[in-house]
C-alpha cells in the first residue's frame, strides 16, 4: 500500500512541472523521472519531520500537500528564511478535482498540522504568470513577500 500510494503521488507531482512548462508560465521546470520520484515519495513519507497530506476519492489520491521545515527545506533561504517556518512546498490537484476546494482543504490541514508542530509562520513560492495559483495563494491569506526575476541567456532561452 505504501509503495502503491507513493507511486500515486509521483504521478501527481507531475502536474506541477506539466503547469509551470505551460503557457501562461513558460518556467522550465523538469519533470522527474517516474521511478525516481516514487524512491523519493517513499523516503518522504517514512521521513516524519515531512507534512504529506493526501486527499482520496474512489480509492484514487486527487491531491496532495507537502511541507517541511524552512530550514530543511532548499527553497527558502538568506532574506527569505523565516525563522521558526514551515515551507508549503507543494499542493497539487488531479486536473479533474480541479476547482472543487480540494487545494484548500490540503493547504488549510498542512497549515494546521504546522501549527500543532510549533511552527509560528508559513511561506510557499508559486509563479505570479501561474493565475490559479496566484488567485488560490491570495485566497488563503498568503501575501508575496519578494519577487525574483529571472531571465534565461543561454542556448535554452
């Protein structure tokens, strides 16, 4: 059942790249190997300083939220290092649970297993060109805090 469920979440995990490559985000972002992904899901979900907290229908996981301290996490660092912070990393929904409150619900019980681990802030990065994000991000009470411009110059850009 395990190796099952962090199978279930690779695949999943894969929307976000699949959305980030698109238009309007255009952010090149790879993704991951199948087999790979679900050797790290397995190590994740084993790992209980790790928030992985997955929603199911028909037997099926339709989301996911991933989080973790900031200090263990690579995505928040220097300025951007909230002290005592857990780092939402990631919620992603099947496209077909789209729209239905599934994200929020995620969101909202990573935020509160946050808190009951200790933690006093929260902080996540999401792409502004990615508007369901932005829209979903906003909703939940999260308010940008820096913006990082990036441009590509070389053979890929």
């Amino acid at each position: 059942m395990l190796f099952r469920s962090a199978s279930a979440l690779a695949v999943l995990e894969a929307e976000l790249p699949r959305t980030l490559n698109a238009s309007p985000v255009f952010s090149p972002v790879p993704i991951e190997d199948l087999e790979q992904s679900t050797a790290e899901w397995l190590e994740t979900i084993a790992d209980e300083s790790y928030i992985v907290i997955a929603a199911r229908a028909s037997d099926s996981i339709v989301g996911f939220a991933l989080a973790c301290s900031t200090s263990k996490s690579a995505l928040h660092s220097g300025l951007l290092a909230v002290p005592n912070s857990v780092t939402l990393a990631q919620v992603t929904i099947d496209p077909a649970w789209r729209g239905r409150g599934v994200a929020r619900a995620l969101a909202m019980a990573a935020i509160r297993e946050a808190r009951k681990r200790g933690f006093t802030a929260i902080v996540t990065d999401w792409r502004s060109t990615n508007l369901a994000a932005d829209a979903a991000w906003r909703a939940l009470g999260f308010q940008p805090a820096a913006y990082r411009l990036q441009r590509v110059i070389g053979p890929h850009g």
